[in-house]
C-alpha cells in the first residue's frame, strides 16, 4: 500500500465498494444487513418498545399466570393438607404408607388347649379394657368352626377368635369383607393384646419386650382405575388455563395487528425487510417471553396444588409448548385476517371450538384420548384441555401419585399430547413459512409481459437524445377482485400502462382520484403482486426485474419510498431514532475511509435531519406522536432518501 492510500480494513467488511469522490475524502456504502441482522435490529426494537410500554409487556407475559391464579383460587382453598392426605412414598410401581396408629377389637372370643392359661390370659386382656367370651373348647378346628358362624361378615373393629396352642402360640380368626387384609388396624391391635396378655402371663414386662406403637400398612399399586379423578377435576384446571390464555393472546396481538393495520410492516417491507424476517423476529422475541409465562405457570401448578404431584420438568414443557403454539397462531392469525375487530375475536373463537370438541372427549374417551391429541395439533386450547386433564387425573383428586419421566408419561396419554404440541408447532411454522414465501400468491410472481416490449412509436413518445432509462414499465395490468360473498365485479385500475423513466428526470403521475396512482407505486416497490406486464430497474450495477423474488431484496435496498400517508411511522419514537432503525435496516449508506458503521449512519442521520429542516433542531429528539401532519411528511421523505437511492417514488409529499 502507497503512502495515503485510504486504510481499506476500516471499512465494514461486505461493504459495496463504490468509491464516491466528496471533496477530498473517497466513500463507500456500507453492507446492506443480513437476515440475520435485520432479525437482531427488529428484536432489538421490540425491546426498546416494551420499556415504553411495560404495563402491555407485563400482560402479555405475566397475565396468563396471575389469570390462572385467580381463576383457581377455590381449588387451591380447597385443596387436602398434608395432614389431610396420604403420606407414603413410591417404590417402583408401589406407594408405601407410613406407621400409623394401632386401634383394638371391641370383643374377644378366647379358647385354647390349656384351660388355666385361656382364664390366665383372659385376666390380662380385661386390663387391656376388651370384653371377653371365654368358650370352652380345646380343638382348634372345632374352635374355628364355632367362630366362623360369629363374626362371618363382622369387622375386626368388632369382634375377633383368639385360640392358644400348647407352645404358647396362638391363632387369629377374623371375618369381615373382601377389603379386610390381615394388617388391618383393629387385626394388629389383637395380635397385642394377645402378645401382650400372654408376655404377662409368664412374668415378662410386654411394654419392655414389644414397645409397639403402630404398624405399617400393606404397599398399594401405584396405578388404581378406581380412583380417577371426577369430572370436576378433570375439566376445571383446562378450561380456566384456557380462558386466562385466550386473553393472553389477545395481548400477543395487540402490536402484531397494530403494525399490520397502520402499515407499520409496510414501512419495513420497503427498505428490504423481507416478510418472513419480521414474522421470524416476533417469533423469538415472543418464544423468549414464552419460556418466563411458562415458568410461572408451572409455579402456580405446584405452589398452587393444581399439580402438585407431577414433574415439574415436565409441567414447564406443557406449558412452553402450548405458549409457543400461542405465538405461532398469533403470528398467522395476524397475517390471514383482514379485519382488525375479527383479529382480537380468533381467540374467543378458537376458545370456545376448542372447549366444545375437547370437553366430551375428555368425559367420553379420557384424557388420553388420541382424536383429542389430533386436534392439539392445530388448537393450543385443546392440548391445554388435555394436558390439564392428564395432570389432574394422575393428582391429588385422582390417583394421587403424580406423572413422573421413566415412569407413566406414555401410558398417562402426555407423552403423546407433548407431540401433537411439537408438531403442531412445526405445522403452524409451515403455514406461516409458505403464507410468506414468494410462490404464494399474496408475494410477487414472475410473469413477464413481452408482447409489448417494442411498443408502435405513434403510441409512445421518443425518448430525447442520451437519455438513460432507469425504470421500464409495459403492459401493466392489475384488477382488484372482490370478496366472494360480495356480488360486485371486479375492478381494474391498470390497463396496460407503459412508461419509461429516465435516469435524472423528476416525472409527475397525475390522475383522478381512484386512477390507480397510489396502485402503481405500490406494484413498482413490489408491495402488490404484479399479475400481469414487466417492471425492468436498470441500475448501475445492472439489471433488475420485479418478476423475479430474487431480484427484490436489490430493488428495495435502491428504491426510496414516500407512501401516501403518515400511518407506517413510528409514533412512539423520535424522528432521530427512526432514521437511525431504518438506516440499520436498509443499509447502502455512504461511508468514508477510516469511519466506523455508528459514525456513518450517525452522519447520514444528521444529513437528512438537515435537509428537512425542522423548525427546531429539538423537534428530531421529540416523539413523532407530537409532530403536525407537515412535520410527518417530512419524516417520511427523509426516510425515503436514506442512502441516496437511485429511485424515489413520493405518493402526495
């Protein structure tokens, strides 16, 4: 490198190098951003917009839960204590119970082969404060027989048959019902007393030898049909999560739709944002507000005794998943509905389809029921049904044992709700995907008019001499249908328009209202799709045809653009930090040796703030909210210029 040569490793790398002589300095343009950085810069936004607007953040990510908190404030009321309930802990597919305390028979009927050591032990046990039937029989088998016709249907809380053998030993008898187990609670009181009574007997201190105070129960399966939980438990936790979600979602919306609808998206679109960019940012940024909503609403199901019992891993994935599927209908809802009221109805719609399909499916199938996972797929709300529903079934007003991984999260029906959740994810990303790419037929499509390329000179005027054609328009064609359900024709606004612009020229469209003017810019900056004719940009670093998607992103980063109206600005932002987003956004801005990317944006900022001349240098640090209907053309015009395009089109300046 020559002594003077400008320093080339100060320039951004990927910058274009098209050196502009400016007095004595040599410029560049600087990158145009990536997909990538563009995402970044819009999330980057989305921030800065919620710390203006934090009571809509707050709701957006922390109504859900409170919602859900009130909604089951009773069920958390009336929730069993731990005193109240069962104490036991799992062992495989087991739940052992703790000691619990011994209560004793009402009566015993006492015989045995020693007719001294019956009277002796039966002494004893009248201490113990139980009545006594001694029965005079030395045979064990006629002893049963006899006590078989007593107590056949009596509880041992009631009456038991004690026999005592010759070693000292003795047997129990005992009736009652089919749940009547040999560790019932009266059955063990009898075993001590009669341990006791014969300890006695030979002169041993029984509270000394067995210093016995409860007995443990029989293990029980973990898995008992007959406790599922009723109808109550199963629906009230799903539907409440659902109604505090629906409004939830509302708040998702609310900036979504406002962006749609004032055109802030369009004001994105035309510096070369691409429309599944700006989906894909709101569906981080949204997913990133998920994984806190989710955290708090699994939270509330344990602090809360909703689920008390459950995983809590895998309660946080229920909830995560069901939000994220919330963003991603959020996001399509937003893009397909073309009416504001009907946008913030979709929840309430999807609701209440949702709660009408699931609920007896649930009642009728169970909570495991496959047509249910199936509709989980495309409604948030019915895999929250469902989950919710598994949940409690396996909780505190059902089995009582919980949903735990390696355990019951596939025979429980939630494993197979956790997929539907994925993969109706995964189907929603698609339609959003296909909704926004180019061979969809809401983007541009190639369909190049050649018929009248070479137009008859009587019909079209002569250039003049070394004119440069920088935009040639032929044969464009755009008919705007109505609604099916609407009976009126169709209405054509362009009929075979043919123009030529030539490089350096200012060219006036003048026409009457509702000519199709406003309609043309918006098929030449590629907003509307161009049905029918060709749209050819010669730039100086070549070619560009509005037919072809691949070309847009090239038309867009050099074409400026003024809209017709003030809607698509930023009203919550100053006029500096909009120039400053979109000089980030677009890109191509003049950049001199040796200048960081913040000082040449910062410059062309100051630049354009310059050449509208506000009538105070204080009114571009002020919110665009405040400005006049003149001070916001302004605005928009500065932002059309940024980057020096090679094209401007101003719609009414």
């Amino acid at each position: 490198m020559s002594e003077g040569s400008p320093d080339l490793g100060a320039i951004e790398k990927g910058a274009d190098v098209e050196p502009v002589e400016d007095g004595s300095a040599v410029m560049m343009r600087t990158p145009v951003a990536s997909d990538w950085e563009q995402m970044k810069i819009l999330m980057k936004r989305d921030f800065q917009n919620d710390r203006k607007h934090p009571r809509l953040w707050f709701a957006r990510t922390f109504g859900g839960p409170l919602l859900w908190m009130l909604y089951t404030l009773g069920l958390f009321l009336a929730s069993p204590t731990e005193e109240e309930g069962d104490d036991y802990q799992v062992e495989g597919d087991y739940r052992i119970f703790p000691e619990t305390a011994i209560l004793y028979p009402i009566l015993f009927y006492l015989a045995g082969v020693n007719e001294t050591l019956v009277e002796l032990a039966g002494e004893q046990l009248k201490d113990w404060g139980r009545s006594l039937i001694v029965v005079n029989e030395s045979n064990a088998t006629d002893f049963y027989d006899f006590c078989d016709d007593l107590i056949d249907g009596v509880p041992p809380s009631e009456a038991v048959c004690a026999f005592i053998d010759a070693d000292l030993s003795y047997t129990l008898f005992f009736g009652g019902d089919d749940s009547t187990a040999p560790n019932d609670q009266y059955l063990a009181g009898g075993q001590r007393a009669m341990q006791s009574s014969l300890l006695d007997v030979n002169g041993f201190d029984s509270t000394q030898t067995y210093p016995l105070r409860a007995f443990q129960k029989v293990p029980e399966l973990n898995i008992d049909d007959t406790s599922e939980a009723g109808v109550y438990g199963l629906l009230f936790a799903g539907i409440m999560l659902s109604l505090a979600s629906a409004i939830t979602m509302q708040f998702i919306m609310a900036p979504l739709s406002t962006e749609k609808f004032k055109e802030v998206i369009r004001s994105f679109l035309l510096v070369g944002v691409k429309m599944s960019v700006y989906l894909q940012q709101w569906f981080f940024y949204l997913t990133a507000n998920a994984v806190i909503t989710a955290a708090l609403l699994t939270g509330v199901s344990i602090v809360w005794n909703i689920f008390a019992e459950s995983n809590g891993g895998l309660i946080f994935v229920s909830h995560f998943l069901a939000s994220v599927q919330i963003v991603c209908v959020a996001l399509m809802t937003t893009q397909v509905v073309d009416q504001e009221e009907l946008t913030q109805g979709v929840p309430w719609l999807m609701f209440i389809a949702s709660a009408a399909t699931g609920i007896p499916l649930i009642l009728l199938d169970g909570p495991d029921s496959i047509l249910l996972s199936v509709l989980t797929v495309f409604s948030p709300f019915s895999g929250m049904l469902q989950y919710c529903a598994i949940y409690s079934n396996y909780d505190v007003m059902g089995f009582d044992v919980g949903v735990h991984p390696g355990q019951n999260v596939q025979e429980s029906g939630l494993l197979g709700c956790m997929l539907a959740q994925v993969f109706g994810i995964f189907v929603w990303c698609a339609a959003i995907h296909w909704w926004t790419s180019p061979k969809s037929s809401r983007s541009i499509h190639s369909n190049e008019y050649t018929h009248h390329d070479e137009l008859p000179p009587d019909k079209f005027e002569a250039l003049s001499p070394g004119a440069q054609p920088l935009l040639t328009v032929r044969g464009l064609v755009h008919t705007f249908k109505t609604p099916r359900c609407q009976k009126n024709p169709p209405v054509e606004v362009l009929k075979e328009l043919n123009m030529d612009i030539c490089r350096g020229e200012v060219f006036s469209f003048l026409g009457t209202n509702g000519a199709g003017k406003s309609t043309s810019i918006r098929i030449l900056t590629g907003e509307i799709s161009l049905q029918e004719g060709s749209v050819m940009y010669h730039f100086f670093n070549g070619a560009a045809s509005l037919g072809h998607p691949e070309d847009l992103t090239q038309i867009r980063k050099l074409v400026g653009v003024c809209p017709q109206h003030n809607d698509s600005l930023h009203e919550e932002s100053t006029c500096r930090e909009m120039l400053n987003l979109f000089a980030r956004l677009k890109g191509n801005i003049p950049q001199k040796y040796g200048q960081s990317l913040e000082e040449a944006i910062a410059a062309e900022v100051d630049h354009r703030l310059e050449e509208i001349q506000f009538t105070s240098s204080e009114d571009a640090d002020k919110p665009i909210v405040s400005y006049s209907g003149g001070m916001k053309r302004k605005v928009c015009i500065a932002l059309a210029l940024l980057g020096d395009p090679e094209v401007v089109f101003l719609d009414e300046p």
